[in-house]
C-alpha cells in the first residue's frame, strides 16, 4: 500500500539489473530526469540511522559507478551486516554489465 501511493507501485515492471536477499536494484527509464530512488521498509530497519545509512551506501555505490538517475533501489534486511564493501563488489559487476549496454 505505501509503495502505491508513493508512485513505485509499478516498480517490479522496471528493468531488474541486480537482485539479492539484501537489496535489488532496477532501472527506470521514464525516470531518467529524477533522482535515485531507495525503497526500505521500516520494519527491516527499525532506527532512522540505519534507514539513513542504507541510504547512503545505495547512492554512493550508483554515484561510485557513474550511474546516478533513473534508478530504483530496494533494500532488505541484511545489507548493512554485510558491509560496504561485500556491497559495492557485489552490485559492481551486473552495474558495469548494464552500463556497457
């Protein structure tokens, strides 16, 4: 209900580049003049700290590879047990995969 009436409803109808138990990421093509967007659900991550840290290390990975509109990350529990790093290695090879296409 809340991604409905946030406007991401649809966001499963967007092309999936990357999809773990941790996080998924998407790519929106109609959203190309907009900003990242980062799903979390709170009751994943209770503390707006983490939310907020989440959040973070979504744009920095995207920014970090050149990619920084049209973009939808979904954030599960678990992505901050495993680290910024474990992420970025990760992610990083299905993001340079899409941005060669």
């Amino acid at each position: 209900d809340c991604l409905l009436s946030r406007g991401l409803g649809d966001v499963y109808k967007r092309q999936k580049i990357f999809h773990s138990k941790e996080a998924s990421i998407y790519f929106d093509s109609e959203s190309l003049e907009k900003k990242i967007k980062i799903v979390i659900k709170k009751k994943d991550y209770p503390l707006a700290v983490s939310r907020n840290k989440a959040k973070r290390w979504g744009r920095e990975i995207l920014k970090k590879h050149g990619l920084n509109k049209g973009f939808v990350v979904v954030v599960r529990s678990g992505f901050l047990d495993l680290g910024f790093h474990e992420i970025d290695q990760l992610i990083k090879e299905p993001l340079l995969d899409f941005k060669k296409s």
